[in-house]
C-alpha cells in the first residue's frame, strides 16, 4: 500500500508541476504571479521532478519549437518522424541538451519571458542532485517494499518527467480525436484525460495555445483548470485572458 501511494503521489505531483509551472507558465505564461510565489513553485518544481528535473529555459525554448513547427521536420519531438518512442525520447534529449547547455542559439521569438533561478538550475541538473532523489527513491522501496516486482517502478521513478512528456507527444500527436484543423497531427488521446492531467487535449491546446483550459467541448475536462482558477480567486496567481 505505501509503495502504491509513494508512486502515484511522484507520479501526480511531478505531473503537476511539469504541466502547472513547466507547460503553463513557463512555455506560456498563461499566468502570472509574485516572485516569491514563482520561487516557491520552482522549488517544489525541483522537489517533485527530483531526478528528473527539466530546466524551465530549456523546456519553454524547447516546447515554443514544437508549436512553431508541430509535426514538421524541424519539430524536436513529432512522433512521425522516428520509428518507435524510445528514438523521438533520445532525439527530444538531445535537443533539450542543447538548450540547457546553450550550444544552439534559440530563435529569437523562442527566447526569453520564462522564470529562471541558477542556483536550483545549476543543482537540479547535477548528476548528484538526481543520483540523490534516485537513491531516496530506492531507500522507500527498500523499506517498504513487499515485493520483488515492485522495485520495476523505480526506473519510472528515476525517469518520470521524460516518461510523462513520451507519452504526451507520442500519443498527443498519433492517437484520438481532432475538434480543430490545425495544419498538424495533434489529437485528443481521451476526453477524459485524468492521467495525465489535462495534457493529452493536444489538438484543443495546439489551437488554442495561451489558453489556460486544455478542455473545450462538454464532454472535455482538463483537471489542472479549476486547481489554477481556485489559485486566481486566491491571489497567487492572475490569469491571463487567452487571444
């Protein structure tokens, strides 16, 4: 019971915080909030994608190219390009490298406008800050674990944020439903999109990009929204109106 719990609450929150702050506010700026507000959210970005943690500059420059040139050759990670997911996971990497490490100038439409923070960038992205989470992760298992099968998650745990965003753009752009002619593949994988909280409404998003509501039909429901009105009506965060 404890190892069900530990792994869905990481798989949840690292959810969270990859689509809340990382896709959001980060890529979008769907919101915007106080400096202190955004630092404690950057923490907890940092805290809850642990071993995974995915610099915010590298993935908004990353994800504004995918908008920009959805399922086309210069898309960094369309599924129609590559043979199986594991490829479009290596070449999404190698991109993502590139930013984090700024050997690829971005172009200037893709840059700037996104929080940054050296300190937990330059820690988050160490190889000890995630050998660290990774063996937190391992000590859980060790003491809580009932079962050899269980200790097969942990390489979910130790690659969560990158097995969140394959399962995004492979399904979100290969399998579903389409409201809008986008000019792309982009689909809605499920109209009811509880797993993955709200990110597999890709066609709605790839039409409507800014806005802060992946759902759009009656039958849609996007779980993050209402999480991301309450904070509005809270004041931590001002929504924006989407154009």
């Amino acid at each position: 019971m404890y190892i069900l719990i530990f792994f869905l609450a990481h798989w949840f929150l690292s959810l969270f915080f990859q689509t809340f702050f990382l896709h959001r506010y980060a890529s979008h700026k769907m919101f915007t909030t106080s400096k202190v507000f955004e630092r404690i959210l950057y923490l907890l970005d940092y805290i809850c994608l642990g071993s995974s943690f995915l610099n915010p500059r590298a993935y908004a420059i990353m994800h504004r190219e995918h908008h920009a040139y959805s399922d086309t050759e210069k898309d960094p990670h369309s599924p129609h390009f590559f043979k199986d997911v594991f490829r479009m996971m290596w070449a999404t990497v190698l991109t993502y490298s590139d930013h984090l490490r700024r050997t690829r100038e971005p172009e200037a439409r893709f840059a700037g406008n996104y929080p940054e923070w050296p300190l937990i960038d330059r820690i988050g992205s160490t190889i000890a800050s995630r050998i660290f989470f990774g063996a937190l992760y391992v000590w859980f298992y060790v003491a809580f674990a009932t079962e050899w099968w269980m200790f097969l998650l942990l390489p979910i745990h130790f690659l969560m944020g990158p097995i969140h965003g394959a399962i995004v753009n492979w399904c979100g752009h290969k399998y579903g439903y389409a409201n809008f002619d986008n000019n792309d593949k982009s689909k809605n994988t499920t109209p009811f999109d509880f797993l993955m909280l709200g990110e597999l409404f890709q066609n709605n998003h790839h039409k409507h990009p800014n806005s802060a509501n992946f759902a759009k039909k009656w039958f849609e429901f996007d779980p993050v929204y209402p999480v991301m009105k309450v904070m509005h009506w809270m004041r931590l965060i001002r929504l924006r109106k989407a154009v």
